[in-house]
C-alpha cells in the first residue's frame, strides 16, 4: 500500500521524522484552542483491522466475541480521553487499482496454500507470523463500530481520498492509519496504528514538514514524487530507468552506496535541482520519458489533489484552468496544444484527468481566480508561492489549514470532469441538478436522510440546491439516445417502480447523475438514492455496488485449494447472489426485457483474476409476485414486512421453508435459514457437521468472553477450519440479502459474535467426529435440547422436500475428489445458472456457454450436481 519504499526509508534513513505522540495531550491542547469543539480522529479502518484483531485463534473461522470486546475496549479508550472516532471503509476497488487489487489476492492465495500445509502437516494453527485476517472481518467490523455507537462511513471512491479529505475539511486531530500515501497527501497529520498503544493512547506521528525538509522539497512536490517512486496507480517499473539515471548521477556526486535510501533521494534531488528548476517554463512530458504512460501519471498526480487543492505541476498559467460547474479541469499549460494533453483512458476515472479547453468556453465557465476565492485560497501566479500554503503538520495548527469554508458547500468544491462521464450525465433521463462532489466526506447535508425515509420529505438540502428544480421525467427509450450501447441497454433494465419515486421531488444533495465517478448503471433514481444513502452510513453490503456499477469483489477465504470435498464458497453462494441481482436489477414492468450481467471478482482455486466472471441473474419466484424496491424499502406495515421475509427467503428459494423457519426460535432463525441452504446445496455436509453448527450456535450464548479466550481444541483439523470459513461467508451473504429485501431479519441476528466462535465450533466438531452424544455436545444442558430439535428437524425437513437425505460421515467420503470451481477457468466465464441436466459436467466445461437455470442443483462429492 501506498508509496513504493517510502516506509522502509523513513524508518532507515529519516527516523527524525517520526515522533510520539500522545492523544490525550493533543486532544487537552485542541479543546483549549478550540473552545466547544470536539477533538476528532479519522481512522482509515482498513489498515487497522489486523492491530485490532487481538485473539490468538485465527484459523478456526474467527474469535469474534473476543473481537468486538477489543474492539469496545479500543473505542471506550477514546471516548473517556473525550475524542470522537470516525471511521471510513473501502466501498469499492477503482478500477485504476484492480490490478493491485488481483496481485495481492493472488498473494494471498499462497500465503492461504502456506497455512493449510502448516495445519495438515502438524495438525495446530500456524504462528503469528502467518497470520491471515478471518473471512468478512473487514464486513462485520463496520456493524461491529456501528453498533458501538460510532460514526462508520463507507467510501465511494478510494478510501483513503476520502479519509484524508474528510481529515483537512473537518479539521481532525490527525489521521489513524497505516498508508504512506497519507504523507503524500496535504492533509492533517498522519498517526501510526501498528505503533499504537492502547494503554498509553500513545503513537508515532509522521510529519511530512520534515520528510520535505529531509528531501529538500516542497509539500507540492511530495506528489510527483510519489508517482515517480511508484504507487498503487503508477506501476513502480514505469519509471525504473528514470530512477537508475538519477542514482546514477547522484551517486556520482554524493558517494552514496545505499541503494534502497539513495534511490528516494536521487529522485527527490532531480525534483529540487532540475525539475522545479524548469518549472513553467517546460511541460512535465518534456523533462520526464512519460511516453504510453503519460495519462497514468497525471492521473496518480491528480489523485493526491483534495478539495480546494491545487499543485504548481499543472497550474503554469492562470488560464490552464476551466471551472465546469463547479469542477475543475485540469488542463495542459499549452492551451493550443490539444493532442499533447494527457487524458484518462478510464471512463470511470474519478478526478485525475487533464482535459483541453481547445473550444469555446461554456456559458457557466468560471475563471481560475473566480474558483479560487470562492474556496478562500487565493490563487497566486508565483508558481514557487505554492509551497507556502500552511498545511497542518502539527496538530494544533490547523486553524491554518486551506480547506473550503462551508463543510457543506458541495458547490464549492472543485474537481476535474471526465469527458465520457460527462456524457453519461447528458444521457440520464429527466433534468438532474449541476454535477458536485459527492463523496463520504460530505455527509453533513444528508444526516437528516433517514435510511427508509420518503425521498420527498428530505428537508435538509445542501447549500446551493435548487428547490425550483422539475421532477425528473419518466424515463423511456427516446431518452437514452446518444448514450454508450452497453449502457443503454443496462440502462433500459431499471425498475419503473424505483423510478417512479424520482419523479418526486428531487432530492439534489445525493442525485447520482453527479457523482463524478459513478457511470450510471441505470438511470438514478431514489431507489439507488436510498441505496447510496445506506451504503454510505454502512448500513448494507453490495447493494449499491449492484446497483451502481454491477461489479462486485469478495476477498480471499481460508479454503483448501488442494481439497475437493468442499466446494469454493464463491460457488455455494452465486445462486443466492444472482437472485439478489434480480431483485434488484429485475426486468420492467413488461416482462420482457432481461437483466445484464453482474460482473463478480471472487477468489477461488483455478481463477487467475485476469477477468470478473460475468454472472447473470437467477428468476426468483416471490409468493404474491415481485415486489418493488420501492415497497420493500420505503414501505411499512405488517403485510411489507411479510413481504420482505419472503424476499428473503425466495433468495435462498426456501420459500417452501417458510413454515419450518417459523417455528424456530426467533435470533436462531437467519442462522437455520442458513444451514438449511447449506445443506441442500452441498452433499458432502453430514449430520456430524450440523450437530456441531447447532450445538456450537446453541452454547455460544451462556459462554463468557474470557470462557471462549480459554477454550483450547484438542487439536486443528483442516475441513472444520474451511467449513468455519463457510459459515461465515454464509452469514456475509445473509447481510447483503437482508439489506436487499429492506431487512425483514435484525441485523444483530446475523452477527458472528451471536451465532458463531471458531473455536466453540471446532471443538464441537471434533466431539461430533469422535461420537459424542446430543446431549454431550449441548454440555448436558435439557434446556438447550429442545431448540437443537427444532433447528436440526427444520434443516433435515428442508433438505427432504430437496430428496436430500442427510447421512452421518461414511468411509468413501475420504474417496471424494471431485469439487465444482475447483480447476482452471476459461478466460471468460458467464454463469446464468445450472441446468440438472448438466450433472457430472465440469465448472470449467460449463462455463463456457450458455444454458438453462435450475436453482435447486446442490454440489456433491463428484465433479458435477446431482439430482
């Protein structure tokens, strides 16, 4: 993450940037200079996930009751010292950084290969040192926060752009994080978490005055130098010969045998002594060998630039720059030269393109010094004046900061404009108000949006809004002329019903036809509002990436590659999944027309991420017909909440389950719907592993958290470590069905810490492995019987309407080989579904075309499905 090497050489060659810091003590110095505001701290949670999973258990599915307790200790730390948390994230992968995306979850499939060769062979958990966060930590996490009552944002770009532009707007004490792109970005200051102490709320604080100062550079040039390094948008081999001349010549002089420091301070010399040098008068492409790659690099410059930001590197002259309502192009210093200006190839790109002013000026056309005092920061034409734009390095300085003077004024806040989504904008149906930014960090004017709420009685609009904006107009096929094919047709899919809630009044603080990095999936609407709206409040999983973008990731899980008796969860769960994708991306009201395909990266054995597989919905059979959205989410009532239910249960098609669910216990349910799908989808599951899944879910509850610290399997067997691993991704599927269907099930119900612990489960597996009683499982408790009853006889009734007999463990099991997904996939997969009449076909085979859908097919021991 973040700079190439930039970590290792400031703890090697400047330690003196690093200093300890104590919350306490800037949190008393903030309320003394600050009277009657509070001292905040922006935690990009992503990279402190593995610091706050504290249990020793990994490998067994996860600890989460001794999890959330870490979690409530580390919140409750920082509210007594009277600092606020808000914590931010990842929403999505940007597209410009799928390719780091996919290396690294093939890096983590090795590591994965590692830990299962280390349980198989020694039969216990790897060290510390191996270590892999458990499956969905990073999904429960946010509930977990959530439900500790802290503020928990989603992203809608790449989260640490929103972490750092939420930090310098709102005036955070600092940054909790572990990225180095957080001393790239002029920004509040920048904490350590993997220094952090709990005890002492004390960590190490990176100044980037003084990493500038070390390198003899300016806070403006930190950027460049970033992408000349290499970062997660620029590859670090685009400019590996660029690096080697300059520690050539630097070496030359300096004498300097240390490479790894030497290369950062050869670049960072170049920087002061050439580049700056010719500033203004040169373009960056004519002192640096961009070549193919010269709209990547701007694009990485460009994403260091937050709101109300701007960098001598591509302002040379005041008129390089064109306002287009209320964003801001940045353009080549040679306004005659419009081939010669670098342009993103992304359309999707959400800041970073440079674009050319070569025609007439728009009529809503601003000047640079318009934008600039509108933002409080006066442009100068002195380029070299830049640097001396007071940035908050201390945290008691930032009174000074150049942030916009309205944390609301969407309006204010400058950006650039990507052509293609600006055609995307034009192709939208019905007049939408003037794209703004949107991001996670501009969230003040929606707080008053409440999550099921009518669009139409938002009364809290942003500054700037136009109430005398029409309603949106119907949308029909006349109106998507002009746009892109593909996204027409997607477009075209849009439930009339979500639709039809946007032709209220509109609510312009979180229109989507704005947001300048989405390229509407379909037309927006309040449905994909109200999705947006939750979604940021991370209040739901996947639902608005469906509905946005239709493309989706899931990260690595502890599965066996070399295993072929459980099926890949990716595989388990893409039936629900892709009923999900027709709920909520369901052909109009005509029937006719079909749901495109949903693009999926998941990782599993045999897929090499060079492409998402395309995977198209599954008909989903609802009793009383398809609901809309809008009646799922926005409605009340008994009869929608029945509604909802069976939503929820036709995702899963258990519809004919209905009755059986019913009679179990209510907290139980949500996990007997899940067992109960498991079960029916995956032969190699026995009555053994269902007695440990109820019984583990069953004692959970009267155990304490030091109990389950001490519980200590015999020993780790590697078939309960993947399927502790399944249930858990099952419970992750739960969350995005539930959030789709308007959440007929609590959410607390399908929280791990409530139904499952990884070492409560193993060693009921083992028990159930050896023979042991019901009784001896549920640890000889008559009140917990009869609930394990009524869970095991609701699952085996379920799998009997599916002629789904469930066995105790046979000896051929350990003859099994086969195992669907598990082989190399073709290099363009679709999956609409699988036909019975398929069975013993491989993944692979079937893969490659197109066939009919039967959603009651179920894996089994062989290669294929059987009936």
């Amino acid at each position: 993450m973040g700079v190439r090497g930039l970590q290792g050489f400031v703890g090697s060659a400047c330690p003196h940037i690093c200093t300890v810091a104590d919350f306490r003590e800037l949190a008393g110095r903030h309320r003394s200079r600050h009277p009657g505001s509070t001292p905040t701290l922006v935690v990009d949670a992503m990279c402190c996930l593995r610091y706050w999973y504290t249990p020793e258990s990994w490998v067994c599915g996860g600890q989460w009751r001794e999890y959330f307790s870490a979690l409530r200790e580390f919140v409750r730390a920082f509210a007594t010292a009277g600092i606020k948390l808000v914590f931010f994230f990842d929403g999505t992968v940007e597209q410009h950084k799928r390719d780091v995306w996919v290396k690294r979850r093939l890096k983590n499939n090795r590591e994965i290969a590692r830990v299962f060769h280390h349980v198989k062979s020694r039969r216990e958990q790897p060290g510390r040192s191996m270590f892999f966060i458990p499956s969905g930590l990073a999904i429960f996490t946010r509930f977990a926060l959530k439900s500790l009552g802290q503020e928990t944002l989603c992203s809608l770009q790449e989260a640490d752009y929103e972490v750092a532009s939420y930090g310098l707007r709102h005036h955070c004490l600092g940054i909790l994080g572990e990225d180095t792109d957080y001393l790239i970005y002029n920004t509040c200051p920048y904490f350590s978490i993997s220094e952090f102490c709990l005890e002492t709320l004390k960590t190490v604080m990176l100044c980037r005055d003084k990493l500038c100062e070390s390198l003899d550079l300016h806070l403006t040039d930190l950027p460049l130098l970033s992408c000349l390094l290499g970062n997660d948008i620029v590859p670090e081999g685009v400019f590996e010969s660029f690096r080697y001349r300059c520690l050539c010549a630097y070496t030359s002089v300096k004498g300097n045998a240390d490479r790894k420091g030497s290369v950062i301070l050869a670049v960072a010399d170049h920087i002061a002594k050439v580049l700056r040098l010719h500033r203004g008068q040169k373009r960056l492409e004519d002192m640096l060998p961009l070549g193919p790659h010269r709209a990547l690099f701007y694009k990485g410059m460009a994403s260091y630039l937050l709101p109300g930001q701007n960098s001598p590197w591509f302002f040379q002259k005041p008129q390089g720059v064109a306002a287009l309502d209320k964003q801001v192009a940045f353009v080549c210093p040679d306004p005659g030269s419009q081939q010669e200006v670098p342009a993103s190839t992304e359309p999707e790109s959400q800041q970073g393109v440079l674009v050319s002013t070569d025609s007439a000026p728009r009529q809503d056309t601003a000047t640079c010094a318009d934008l600039a005092s509108k933002q409080g920061a006066p442009l100068s034409s002195d380029l070299e004046s830049k640097q001396e734009v007071p940035t908050c390095t201390d945290p008691d300085s930032q009174r000074e900061m150049p942030v916009s003077a309205d944390a609301g004024s969407k309006q204010e806040t400058p950006m650039s404009i990507d052509p293609a989504a600006e055609q995307d904008i034009a192709a939208c149906a019905g007049p939408c108000p003037k794209p703004e930014v949107l991001a996670c960090a501009d969230l003040e004017p929606m707080q008053g949006i409440p999550a099921c709420a009518d669009p139409a009685s938002v009364q809290n609009l942003p500054a700037g809004a136009d109430p005398e904006l029409e309603p949106e107009a119907p949308v029909k096929q006349a109106d998507f002329m002009g746009m892109d094919p593909e996204v027409k047709q997607q477009a075209l899919v849009a439930d009339p019903d979500i639709l039809e809630v946007c032709r209220r009044p509109p609510v312009p603080s979180v229109c989507l036809s704005g947001y300048r990095r989405a390229r509407c999936w379909v037309c927006p609407g309040a449905g994909k509002q109200v999705a947006r709206t939750r979604h940021v409040r991370a209040e739901t999983y996947l639902v608005y990436n469906i509905m946005s973008g239709g493309e989706i990731e899931c990260s690595n899980t502890l599965e066996d590659a070399l295993d072929q008796a459980l099926p890949s969860q990716a595989f388990v769960f893409r039936p629900v999944r892709q009923r999900v994708y027709s709920l909520l991306l369901g052909p109009g009201a005509d029937g006719a027309r079909t749901c495109p395909a949903v693009k999926e990266w998941f990782v599993y054995a045999g897929n090499p991420l060079k492409q998402p597989d395309l995977v198209r919905p599954l008909p989903i059979s609802i009793p009383g017909g398809m609901p809309s959205l809008r009646s799922l989410w926005l409605d009340q009532g008994p009869q929608v909440e029945a509604q909802r239910l069976d939503a929820l249960l036709a995702c899963f098609d258990l519809s004919s389950a209905r009755e059986e669910l019913q009679a179990v216990e209510g907290p139980f349910q949500a996990l007997c719907c899940l067992l109960m799908y498991l079960f029916v989808q995956v032969d190699t599951l026995c009555l053994e592993d269902l007695h440990a899944f109820i019984a583990q879910a069953l004692c959970l509850p009267g155990k304490s958290t030091v109990q389950l610290e001490d519980l200590e399997p015999d020993y780790i067997d590697s078939r309960a470590v993947q399927l502790g691993s399944l249930l858990v991704r099952g419970l992750t599927t739960l969350v995005l069905v539930n959030g789709a269907c308007g959440s007929p099930w609590l959410l607390s119900d399908l929280m791990p810490w409530n139904v499952f612990d990884g070492k409560l489960f193993h060693q009921k597996y083992l028990q159930a492995e050896k023979g042991y009683s019901v009784e001896a499982l549920l640890e000889q408790n008559r009140s917990r019987l009869s609930r394990f009853q009524a869970l095991k006889s609701a699952v085996c009734k379920a799998c009997a309407q599916e002629n789904r007999r469930i066995s105790s463990r046979q000896p051929w099991r350990s003859h099994h080989t086969g195992r669907w997904g598990r082989q190399e996939s073709s290099s363009h997969r679709t999956s609409s579904g699988h036909s019975r009449s398929s069975t013993g076909q491989s993944w692979r085979e079937q893969g490659s075309r197109q066939y009919e859908s039967d959603p009651r097919r179920r894996h089994s021991g062989s290669s294929g499905w059987s009936n």
